[in-house]
C-alpha cells in the first residue's frame, strides 16, 4: 500500500522497516485518487466474482481458465503493484485467482489465492527484486545439457536448492542426449549418479529421438509441472514432443558464444495429453537466489544438512569452525566438491544479503 507523507518521524521509520514507499502528493491529487478508487470499487460492487487458474502470463495481461473451462483474458488491478509485493510480476501463472468484470466490460484479477508454493529466483534487472516463474507446483523440472549450451552445475544447484525451500518436489532433465559423444555420456552417467545419490530423480531424453520420453511421461503424468532452465536447453522442443500439435517455438543457439538464444517470451501452461500440466517458462542465464537466511542454506543441500547433523556445534556453517563434519566429508568424497562450492556461494549471497540488513517478506 502507498503511504502518505506527513511529520511524524515514527510514520516515516515504521515505512522504513516495512519497506513501505513514501509518495509526495498535493492535496487534489489526494482527493483525485479517492474519488478514482471509490469508482474503481463501485465499477466491481455489482459484478460476481468467479475463480480461475492462470494459464499464461505475457508481462501485462493474462490468460485464466475459468471453473467452467473458458479461458478469459484478463488484467490486472492497479493496486497490486502497491501492497508491498516486491516481485516482478505479482501474478504467476499457477495461481488461483478471483476474477471479475468491470463496468467497461473488461475482466480483471481482484485478488490472488494462498499459494501452497512456487519457485522464484532473483529477478535479472533489479537484483533487489524477485521474480516467480510459477506456483502451486507438484514438480519443478530442470532442464539441463551438456553443450550448445553448458549448463554448469552451480545452475543446477541453485535451481534445486530453491526447490527445497519452498516446498516443491524437483527432477533433473539431461535433454540433447543424442548429441553426447563418449566422453559426454560419462559425465552425463556421473551427474545422474551425483544427484540420484542425493535423492532426485533423474533422466536423460532427448527431444529429437525420442530417447527418455516415457519415463519423463510417466514422471509427468496428473501433475503441475515447471519446466525450466537455461536458454537453448530444449524446454520448447520437449513440450512439442510431449504434446503433439503445441507447436511451441523453438530456436537454435548461438555459433559464437554457444548459448541459447530466447524463443518462449512469456509463461505459459499447456495441458498434457495423458494427463496433467506442465509449465513452459522463458529460458534464464542464471539463476539468483533471494530470501536466504544464512543459518538455513545447509537445509537446502539435503546431503549437506545430513551429514552436518554430526557437527560439534548446532550452528556450524561448515566454512572453518572445529568439529566440523561436513567439510571432512568434503575431503573423502562424501560430499562433491562441486555441490560444496555450489554451497558456499548462496552462503556467502546470504550473508551479505544479511550484513545489508535485508528483511524477509511474503510474496
């Protein structure tokens, strides 16, 4: 909500710790935006509402399926961008919303459902901001591949531990495999190992032969899926395959810098054809962790909270303390380096977050 400015210094601080924005207004415009919301509110007094899923997100309208099946294009009230909502887009697709017809004839979401959970990372342009890639999930998919482009595994991680933070089950997707050359086939045996081990499910596909959609069908089936990833991955194409007519746009990537290049510019919902929904989402470079407190990274890394369950101090941060289990495990192999270091980073992203004075708030 905006707040409005008068000469009390406690006014001012309590805006400051809710990170409430002051706004500089005139006395009619005051009274201007009053009249505009009492006709806003009359224009939905007389109208029903109706609940619905969101099906498609294109930045600034979106699409919600109705209970009755009809998919309506709607827009969005204005005064969701003022309740503190620090996100991007403060509708996602997944959500479950109310909807209603203004006196204009046009549809807009009114309000938005408890989410039972989402998958969000740190918004590429305001790195103050986040942004959802999409909510109330049964599933987060990665996507991942081992060239044209190379998804390290610090994206890989990242993407996971988000997904133990909030809530949402994840597999790992190996897609190209077709192209893999021996030596690619061996790492690729070595990563499906790796976070098999850790406890996700894992599988190799490939959009263009075939190879793997089976298992990813059966992986798939009645649920709401995310698929996600970097750019170029295949998401697209493995959307085509799964579900023939989608016609999903697809692209090639990059000769010269090896990366894919954007072909999905919105997020989307498409419905499977045995069964479910899977999620497509514009591809990302990197993925930002946001709202990690430090003392909680380790319960993001499940091997990594296990093992330090043995730590001589309940609050060790397995950097350098004594007595620490995790950092020996690290040593002898029980641990990967990679997925420690992958550790290390959202530890240190948490701490500074942390010395910055950075506050945790709902989405």
């Amino acid at each position: 909500m905006l707040s409005y400015v008068n000469n009390s210094d406690e006014k001012k601080l309590l805006n400051k710790k809710e990170g409430v924005r002051e706004v500089h207004r005139t006395p009619m415009q005051t009274e201007n935006m009053a009249k505009k919301k009492k006709t806003t509110e009359a224009a939905f007094s007389s109208t029903e509402e109706m609940e619905g899923l969101v099906v498609r997100n294109t930045g600034s309208n979106y699409i919600v399926r109705l209970e009755e099946g009809r998919e309506q294009p709607c827009r969005i009230k204005g005064n969701f961008r003022i309740k503190g909502i620090r996100t991007t887009n403060p509708v996602a697709v997944g959500d479950r919303v109310k909807v209603a017809r203004a006196s204009d004839d046009a549809w807009y979401i009114t309000a938005i459902n408890p989410r039972n959970n989402y998958i969000i990372r740190r918004a590429s342009n305001l790195s103050k901001e986040s942004h959802i890639l999409a909510s109330n999930l049964d599933t987060a998919a990665l996507v991942a591949t081992l060239r044209d482009p190379f998804t390290p595994t610090t994206f890989i991680d990242r993407f996971m531990a988000t997904s133990e933070a909030y809530n949402v089950p994840a597999i790992l997707i190996l897609n190209k495999c077709d192209m893999w050359d021996e030596e690619e086939r061996e790492i690729a045996s070595a990563l499906c190992y790796l976070y098999s081990s850790i406890g996700y499910q894992t599988l190799c596909v490939s959009a263009k032969t075939g190879e793997g959609l089976d298992e990813l069908r059966k992986l798939t089936k009645d649920k709401i899926t995310l698929l996600g990833g970097n750019s170029g991955v295949g998401k697209s194409s493995l959307i085509n395959a799964l579900v023939p007519g989608a016609e999903l746009r697809t692209g090639s990537v990059s000769d010269i810098h090896h990366t894919g290049m954007h072909t999905t510019t919105f997020s989307e919902m498409v419905t499977l054809p045995y069964g479910g929904e899977i999620i497509d989402v514009p591809g990302v470079k990197g993925f930002g962790t946001i709202d990690f407190e430090a003392a909680e990274v380790s319960h993001y890394f499940p091997e990594i909270f296990r093992i330090g369950a043995d730590c001589r101090y309940s609050d060790c941060k397995h950097v350098n303390e004594p007595g620490c289990a995790v950092i020996p495990a690290v040593e002898n192999h029980n641990i990967a380096l990679s997925r420690y270091q992958s550790y290390l980073s959202i530890l240190e992203e948490a701490s500074e977050a942390e010395g910055a004075d950075k506050y945790r708030k709902g989405y």
